[in-house]
C-alpha cells in the first residue's frame, strides 16, 4: 500500500511539473503600449484623393488559447466614396493575441477586393510547434511566431530605448503558408505633420526580402510615436503607379496619453 501511495504521488508530481513545463515554455513580455478597448483609425489617401480607410480595435474575449487569456484584435479595410464603383475592398483581419506573450493563438482573414476573395483560418499551436492552415495543411514554427496583425502589436513592444540609428529588429512571421524573418530599421527621430496635427516621431523602414513585396527600402517608410504609446502616425508605400499614404485620424483607449502630439 505505502508503494502504491507513492507511485500515485510520483505520477502526480511528474505530471504538475510537465503541465507547468508546457506554460512556462512560452514566452511573457512586458506590455506598457496598449490595453484592451484602444481603437485606431487611419484614413488612406492616393494623391490628394481620400481612397479608404483602415480601424484597428482591441477587445475582450473569453476564448482561451490553450488556457491562456487573450486579445481580440480586429483590423478593418475598406474603400470610399467613388473607389466602390471600380474597385471596391471590404477586408477583415482577426486575430487572438495571447495576453501575456502578445503572440497569435487564431488568425482570421477575410478578403474581398475587387472581387478577389482570400479566406484564411489558421489556429496556432505555440505548445507543439506547429501552425493549422485550416485548409488540411500543418506547418513547423517556431515559439511566438507573429501574423500578419500581431506583428503590428508585438512591435510596438519591442525595447527602444537606447535605439540608434541603422538598429535593425528582426522577429519570425508567418503569412500565406510561408515563414520568414519581418525586419525594420530605425532610421532616426523625426517631426511629422498630418491633419491632427504635429506629432514627435520615430522613423523606420522595412528591410526588404528578396521576392517580397517592395523593391528597396526607401519603397516604404512608417512614423511611430515616440512616447509609451508607440503608435504608427503615418505609414508611406511608393507603387508603380503612385504614392498611397495612411495618415492617423482618430485614436480612443489609449493605455498612455499621447504626449508625442505637438500643442
């Protein structure tokens, strides 16, 4: 009897250490940028025409990633005015953050533009190392791998402080069944005007992959606020036809206020 009561409490033992094992195997980071209930709104420009707009949300959720509290990150797209007669976008981005390592646990994309649909589900499983595609595929990825949303919130948790010019940040991200290495640059301090004003910035750019999207570095610039926020003002994106802007207009919830802004 005494045998068994101790084999019984070995076995409960073994088995406290490796559920523990499994949480604490995921990373926590400190978040001092946002809270649930921040709400962004950019306005899209093309010339000097407004083309559409794009909002940004956080919101509570009970849905758990294996047991962990999340986030519910929605991120909206959509045309305006006169664009919706010739090429009308309606996108959705949906995305679980984990609460305590700002990684997705779910990620939902809804594409409508033009007529040209994507509909993706993919259900992340930090734990075991290994990503759902939700359409019978699973793929290898490495512990707190970003999507296409997180990434916009894992990286306004990175460390700036003591930043210096040409310092590269670099985290894996996984997009379209494809894994890779989203890299940014800081390229210095800068004053930015838009239409709410002037605002006290950070400036960085892409790192440009050979096969993505843009050319060259100076294809793409984005300002980020230089308080705790740590808030995009303005992203910039040359294409061949033109130059796209999208600008801040609207802000709610912040977690910090906003001292970056002007007066």
């Amino acid at each position: 009897m005494k045998r068994l009561i101790s084999s019984i409490a070995l076995v409960s033992i073994s088995l406290l250490i490796l559920s523990g094992s499994k949480s604490t195997d995921l990373p926590s980071i400190e978040n001092k940028a946002f809270q649930v209930g921040e709400k962004l709104r950019y306005r899209i420009t093309y010339g000097f025409v407004d083309a559409g707009e794009a909002i940004l949300e956080l919101k509570s959720t009970s849905k758990k990633g294996n047991g962990r509290e999340l986030i519910h990150a929605v991120g909206i797209g959509r045309t305006l005015g006169g664009f919706n007669s010739f090429y009308k976008v309606d996108d959705r981005y949906e995305t679980f953050l984990d609460k305590k390592g700002i990684f997705p646990w779910y990620f939902v994309r809804r594409v409508d533009e033009g007529g040209y649909k994507i509909n993706q589900d993919y259900a992340f499983k930090h734990h075991v190392g290994k990503v759902d595609n939700g359409a019978g595929k699973t793929f290898k990825i490495p512990t707190a791998v970003q999507d296409m949303i997180s990434s916009f919130y894992y990286a306004r948790t990175l460390n700036f402080k003591n930043i210096k010019k040409g310092q590269t940040f670099e985290f894996p991200c996984f997009m379209d069944d494809e894994l890779y290495n989203l890299k940014i640059k800081y390229v210095g301090e800068e004053f930015i005007n838009i239409r709410k004003g002037k605002f006290k910035c950070m400036k960085f750019v892409p790192v440009v992959q050979t096969g993505r999207y843009f050319k060259s570095e100076e294809d793409v610039n984005f300002w980020v606020t230089s308080d705790a926020n740590r808030i995009p003002v303005l992203v910039k994106a040359k294409i061949p036809v033109g130059v796209v802007k999208m600008h801040l207009v609207e802000w709610s919830g912040l977690r910090n206020e906003l001292t970056s802004k002007v007066k």
